[in-house]
C-alpha cells in the first residue's frame, strides 16, 4: 500500500504517476481478442461452442443447451429465500423509479422564420447485456443493465452469462426473470461479446452491448465499437474515499475493501487530513481483510494499488479527485456539499458518513455500471440513453424555404458543392 502526502515536495511527481497508472488490458489481450472475434464471425456457433468447452470447460452441444428457457428463471424466482425476494424486488423498484425519470422528452416547434424542428427518441430494436459469471455472479449487474434497456422500450433483451462447468447462480436467473429478460445464453467471455455483436446461426445479432466483464470482454467490446453501441470500456473497479478524523475507521476500512475485494487489480484510495487516522484506518484494513472470504483477493489488491493520501486540508481533495476522476467517491465530512459543489470528474459520489458506495451498488435507484479508468472526466454511467437514440427531424414549407434557402445555397457554393446548392435554387425557383 502506497502512502503519499501533499507535504512532500515529490509529491506532485508520485501524484502523476498515480495518475498516469494503468491497470487495465494489455497488447496481449488485445491480440488474443481480435482472434476470439475474427474466430466467431467465420465460423459462428462452432467458434462459440469450441471456446466456451477451452474456457467455461463444459460442452453446450452435449453437457447442457445452449439457451436457458424463461421457465427456468421463474423457478428460479419462486424458489427464493422470502426475505432474498424481497430484497431483490426493492431493488428492481428502486432502479426502475431511477430510470424512469431519465426518459427523454420528444421536441416539436415552429421558430420565427417558420420553420418546424425537433427530435423524437425511440429505443434500439435489440440489446445485449453481458453479466459475469466467473470470479462471482451478479444479479444487481442484470438488474441494473436489463431495467434502463426495458425502460428505455427495447423489445428483445438478450443475456449472455458464463456458466463453468454449466452452472449458473439461481439468483441470476431470478433477477432475469424479475427484470423481463426474453434471451439468456449460457455464453460468456469475448466470444460471446462476438456472438452478439456478428450473430450466430444461434443467436441473432444485437445493436447495444452493455455490462461489465473482465479484461477480455472490455477488450471485445472495444474492438467491436462501430459494429455495435457499446455502453463504456469498462476496467477493474475503484473508489476514492474522502474522509476527516471524525470517521468510525472500520467503516471507511470496509469501504475501501468493498472494491477491492472484486479484483486484484481494483483500486481504493483514501484521502485524509489527519496522519492519525490514516494509521488507523491502514491498520483497520488489515483487520478488515483477516474477516472476509474474499481475503486473498482484496489483499491483493490493497497492498499493490490501495493509496492514502494526507492533505494538509481536505479543502485540496476535490483538485486530487478531479485528476483521479475515480468511478466512485465517497465524502464522509460534516458537509459533504462543500466538496461535491467543487467535484466534476467522478462515476458516482456518496455523500455523507451514511452512505456506503455499497448501497449504491444494489438498492439505491442510479446504475452501478460506471465509468473506470478516468473515463469520468468525459463519460458517464449506464442510463436510459444508452438504449435509444435521437431522430431530429425538419420541416418547410414555401415560405419559411424563401427565409432561410438564399443563405444554404450561399454556403453551398462556397463549399463547392454545386447539386447541394441546385436542390435548393430549383425550389426557390431561381
């Protein structure tokens, strides 16, 4: 674990460097992708088949079916632990009332020269949504994908999960059926990534693929940008915790290990104005780590990317948040507000001592699928508008042509395109 602190006059130096780390895919990954999809597209479910056997290990033609029927998930759903129902429908509703409020609103006006504009939304014919299934299953990540796309009115959501050795979590399936899902595909990795976006003899091809996935995925989906939308480029996860000595230290040691316990190349920083506390929060950490399951992981992953950071004033967070642009950022102050007002680059930030990152990964309302990387200095998370897209549209008549016409025909000239300037000149009849 790195210690830094702004009174150290290298620190601007090992700052940048922090910066300027990368944990993401390499050139090996890359290559290996471009194969894995060049692979699917030639030979489709073939392809698909041979690489889900090399790495899931099991065989969709002989072990079990390819698709997982509908049926399958509602027995899933009925199946639960009442008080796991539960709070897995709190969490579709909260999600769904979140999104809700995202939809666009269509325009239509006429201006003063009368001509009529505007723009009309409409949803993507059909979605993919990749949801892991290796190191641990999701079923908030199919929530939070599935819902803005059922949301936003696209008609056919297809779910590509990977199943070692055929298995599926039960509670994946439920939040299947909980969310609408029409598709599920025992497929996952680059191949499926590829399957979606190509089509398969199988599977018909998507126009929108959201959800997050390891190293691999993110790589094919970023190889794959053009054939299909894409959500994000999405690496190992991080937060960024912002905290004065007033904190309980096992809740922001907790904190930082909430994301570290995905991966062993996730990230967690704290930045703290109180040397004390910042000991006692590092010793916490490891007090933490002895008590999760997750321990080797996290462990991991806090002794090769975790930070603290010592501020003479948290007043100078908000610079260092900016350039971190974490995807999320917890500020446990008295007031919060004073630092969020001044924060522009992050996924998601939690205000206040009450508010862990990890309810916002489950039951808050917004989407837990967010920009990593530093993305956040120009993308945003999941929404609504990930699955539509906006028609502008123009309308003319005589008079308001007579109005704006001369000045297009002007334009075309000068640019040298001679027809774009006719088509206009033959209406105005000069």
């Amino acid at each position: 674990m790195q210690r830094l602190s702004t009174r150290d006059p290298e620190f601007e130096k090992a700052f940048a460097r922090l910066v300027r780390e990368r944990r993401e895919s390499d050139e090996n990954v890359a290559r290996d992708v471009s194969l894995i999809l060049a692979d699917v597209r030639n030979r489709g479910d073939e392809a698909v088949a041979e690489l889900t056997q090399r790495f899931d290990g099991h065989d969709l033609n002989g072990d079990s079916s390819w698709r997982i029927e509908l049926s399958t998930c509602r027995e899933a759903f009925d199946a639960l632990n009442p008080s796991l129902r539960a709070a897995l429908e709190l969490a579709a509703e909260r999600i769904r009332a979140y999104h809700e409020a995202q939809r666009p609103v269509d325009r239509d006006f006429t201006d003063e020269a009368g001509v009529r504009l505007g723009a009309k939304w409409t949803a993507v014919d059909a979605a993919g949504l990749y949801v892991p299934g290796g190191r641990a299953a999701y079923p908030s990540s199919l929530l939070m994908n599935a819902i803005p796309a059922k949301v936003a009115g696209v008609e056919r959501l297809v779910v590509v999960t990977p199943s070692p050795k055929g298995a599926i979590n039960p509670l994946v399936l439920a939040a299947a059926h909980l969310a609408g899902v029409d598709e599920i595909w025992r497929i996952g990795g680059a191949q499926a990534i590829g399957a979606l976006a190509y089509g398969t003899q199988r599977i018909r091809a998507v126009d929108v693929i959201t959800g997050p996935g390891n190293a691999w995925v993110a790589e094919a989906k970023r190889q794959l940008y053009g054939v299909v939308g894409i959500d994000m480029v999405a690496g190992p996860s991080e937060i960024l915790v912002i905290a004065d000595a007033k904190n309980e230290p096992e809740w922001i040691a907790a904190d930082l290990l909430s994301q570290a316990e995905h991966d062993p190349s996730s990230q967690s920083i704290l930045i703290t104005d109180d040397p004390v506390f910042a000991d006692t929060v590092a010793d916490r950490v490891g007090v933490e780590i002895s008590m999760l399951q997750t321990a080797r992981v996290a462990e991991q992953s806090w002794k090769k990317h975790g930070v603290i950071i010592e501020v003479g004033s948290l007043d100078e967070a908000p610079r260092l948040a900016n350039a971190l642009a974490a995807e999320h950022v917890e500020i446990a102050t008295d007031d919060p507000e004073a630092l969020f007002a001044r924060i522009r680059h992050a996924g998601s930030v939690f205000l206040g001592r009450h508010t862990p990152e990890a309810v916002g990964d489950y039951v808050a309302g917004p989407n837990h699928v967010l920009p990593t990387g530093r993305r956040a200095r120009f993308a945003s998370g999941l929404s609504v508008l990930d699955f539509m897209k906006r028609t502008s549209f123009i309308q003319l008549n005589e008079q308001a042509l007579t109005a704006i016409g001369p000045a297009a025909v002007a334009l075309a000239e000068a640019e040298g395109l001679p027809a774009h300037a006719r088509s206009i000149e033959t209406r105005l009849g000069i």
